[in-house]
C-alpha cells in the first residue's frame, strides 16, 4: 500500500533559509582571506561580529516560520476548485492567459526597444558563438531594460504557477503550448542577456506548485518518486552547477579566462562559490562601512525605480545618499574597496542595513510568521498557498545574493496572485444556493469510506 505524501521536507521555508544561512556565512568566515584575494581579487570582511548577526538572522526566521505554521495549523481556506465548479476553473484559465498575453506585451516591447536601439542578428550571433565581448554589449547597450515596461515580462512567473495548476488538474492540452512558449523565450532571454534567473524564475515555481497539486496528501508517489523527492536539493545543487557554469562559459569563460590555469569545471565551481561567499563578504563590507539607512531602501527597492512611486518615497525618506537619479550609489561605494565583478550583498543582511540590527531581525521574524502561514496554505492546497508559496520559496532561494521580493521583477507576479484568491471568492460567492448545495454534497459524498 502506498500511503499519501503529507509534506516533503525541503519545501519548508526553514530549510532554504537556514541552509543557506549557516551554510554559506560560516564558509564566508572560514575561508581565508588569501582565497578572497586569490580567486575573487577582495579583502575580507566578514568577521566573527557578521557571523553572529548572520546566524541570528536565521534563528529569528527560522523560529518565525515555526511559529507561523502553528499558528494557521486549522482552518480551511479556498481549496482547488472541484469539477463541478466550471465559473472557478473558467477564471484559473483567463487568469492564464492574461498572464501570458502580457508576458508577451513585454518580450515584444523589448524586442522593439532593442531594434530602436541598433541591435542586429549579426550582435545575437555574436553572443551565441561566444564572441567575445558580444554578451556584455548586447546586454548593456541594447536590452536594457524600462521600468514598468519590460517588467511585464515577468507575468511569466504567473503563467508558469497557474499552467501548473490547471495541468497537474485537469490535462495539459490548453496550456502546454504557452506555457512551452514563455520557457523558450526565457532560454533565448538568458543567452542573450546574461540572464540566467530567468530560467531559475519559472522552473522553480512550475516544479514546487507541481509537486503541491499532484503529490500533497495523495498516493501517487512511487517508492522510487519518494527517492528521488527525498534527495531533491542535491540534485537541486548539482543542476545549479551545470547551468552555472554553462553560463558562465559564454558569459566570462570565453572573454576573459579561458587558457589560464583552471579547467572550465574548476573555474566554474570556484565562481560559483565566490558568487555566495563573496555575497555575505559584501554584506558586511557594507554593515561596517554605511550607517543604517532609516529607509526600506533594499528591502522595497522597487520603489525607488518604479516612474509612479519613485518621486513619492524619496520624498518620503531624503537621503542623499539614495536619491542620486544618475548613478546608484551601491556600485561606485563598492568599488572603492571590495570587487565589483562580484557585486551581490546578501539580501539576508539587507534589511540590517536598511533598519539597523534590531529592526532588520524584527523583519525576519516578521517575514518567517508569513512564509509560515502561507506554507500552512500551500500544504493544504488552498488557492492563496498554492499561488503565492512558490514566489516566497523562490525568494528564500535567491535570499543569499538578493532580496527577491523586493526587486521590481517579483512586483507582477506577486500582485496578481494575491489579488486572485479574492476574485475565486467572489466568483463562489455568486454561485446559485442550489449548485452550491449540490457542490456540498458531491464533496461531502467523494470523503465517505
């Protein structure tokens, strides 16, 4: 007998945090600042004093996570909608398709920005032969991208989530092809614009709502599929790798370090651990050098470059320091004494900067009761769970270079599937008494032994 899969261990937002937060910021402190200067050319900075902070941080998340899985443990919100409810599944699929006729608005906004901008198929040859050079001036001079324009793009995290939904439910003949679509222009995105996490971006949400919808409290699991589940992360790590480092050979390899004294796995695996390593070094070069800004500048960074919001919050929080229009401050003050090439900060130390010490780990408790309670959700496959946990479970995953929920390109997807559970709502709300009772008692009749 196969018993059902109530939960799969990794999916919990305590493990990404804590892994990556123990992990990566005690091998920040144990390296030796001779391999910071050798391999990633940047002193030290992380100390015994970021360590402590750092670990803290995961503590206050951790127990916050905890804290608010019990706290939402009974209750049973808006679950997946039954056969029987056609007004709720005919607005899952305009919600789909409005997903990805506006993912497409975007790519096509900024196709025609690019052309506007001079680009030529000789240019995307270029980047795709590994000419060198080419990437970096594809990237730089034509794709740049337009706040609040080539953002639409990233309705394609919503397609992805809501494909999931309506495919592991009921067939996948409707969405299989826009789905496929917006992964393949997401393939061509990372080639050319030196985007990897484009990719990282829609895969995970599809596979984490996936695993949700077809495995959550259902026999479907094999013994081998329990295996494999079981053993995700690291095959999660050793994906990560090869991606990485596939990458990283049109991207640097190819330009600047090839025919040097490392293999391209060699070469790959230490930037790959510089790239996190280097993340947490940067975050305390930052805590020691920046008095704390008394501003969400990092942790709502979006505000900042948003057309409608931008003018309002600096206004709000004057700084000269945050309000430069030309120049962000972040990449000149980093390149005054660590490594530019490497130029993520940790988006765990983030919002230390932002509120001090004790504000920024008032905001990971905070933050880890709501990553709590919408896992709650997700386990029991209720709509509001089950839409927005995967962008949450994405954002603990890019926490170690970069606060994800905080950055423009989450602000789309995480709008629309916030605001979707109210419309389901609505939508049951105004169904006929009589249907509804008919509802209740094929439900009702489907839980009987």
């Amino acid at each position: 007998m196969i018993r059902p899969t109530s939960a799969i261990w990794w999916l919990h937002p305590a493990f990404p945090f804590a892994a990556a937060g123990v992990g990566i910021s005690v091998a920040a402190h144990l390296i030796p600042e001779s391999t910071y200067r050798t391999y990633w050319r940047a002193p030290k900075f992380f100390d015994w004093s970021t360590l402590e902070v750092a670990l803290l941080c995961v503590a206050v998340f951790v127990f916050g996570s905890w804290w608010g899985t019990r706290l939402t443990a009974r209750g049973r919100g808006i679950a997946i909608p039954g056969p029987e409810e056609r007004g709720s599944w005919n607005l899952m699929a305009f919600l789909f398709r409005l997903s990805f006729w506006l993912c497409l608005s975007g790519y096509a906004l900024w196709t025609a920005l690019a052309i506007r901008r001079g680009i030529t198929w000789s240019v995307v040859m270029g980047v795709l032969t590994g000419e060198k050079g080419a990437m970096y001036d594809a990237r730089f001079t034509y794709l740049p991208t337009v706040g609040g324009i080539t953002t639409l793009t990233q309705f394609g995290i919503a397609v992805m989530i809501l494909g999931a939904i309506i495919g592991f439910s009921h067939g996948w003949r409707t969405v299989r092809f826009k789905c496929g679509a917006v992964f393949l222009i997401a393939v061509f995105r990372a080639l050319l614009n030196s985007e990897r996490f484009a990719l990282i971006e829609l895969a995970v949400p599809f596979l984490v709502t996936g695993l949700a919808v077809r495995y959550f409290d259902s026999p479907k699991a094999s013994p081998s599929v329990r295996i494999l589940l079981r053993f995700a992360p690291f095959i999660g790590v050793a994906t990560l790798f090869v991606l990485f480092t596939g990458f990283e050979y049109f991207r640097s390899w190819t330009n600047y370090y090839a025919g040097r004294d490392q293999t391209l796995v060699e070469f790959g695996a230490m930037r790959l651990l510089g790239y996190y390593v280097t993340s947490f070094n940067n975050g305390a070069y930052l805590l020691q050098r920046l008095e704390t800004l008394s501003a969400p500048y990092f942790s709502l960074h979006f505000l900042w470059g948003f057309p409608l919001t931008g003018p309002l919050i600096k206004r709000l929080f004057p700084n000269p320091l945050l309000d430069s229009s030309e120049k962000w401050f972040y990449f000149p003050f980093l390149e005054s004494e660590a490594n530019v090439e490497f130029n993520n900060a940790g988006g765990m130390l983030f919002p230390l900067l932002d509120f001090g010490v004790p504000g920024g780990l008032l905001y990971w408790l905070l933050l880890g009761l709501i990553c709590g309670a919408v896992y709650q959700m997700f386990r029991r496959k209720e709509l509001p769970g089950l839409f927005l946990y995967p962008i949450v479970y994405l954002g603990l995953l890019e926490v170690p270079l970069a606060l994800y929920w905080g950055e423009g390109r989450a602000f789309p997807s995480l709008c629309l599937m916030a605001g979707a559970p109210a419309m389901f709502s609505l939508i049951r709300g105004l169904r006929p008494r009589p249907a509804r009772a008919a509802a209740d008692f094929t439900r009702a009749a489907r839980l009987r032994p």
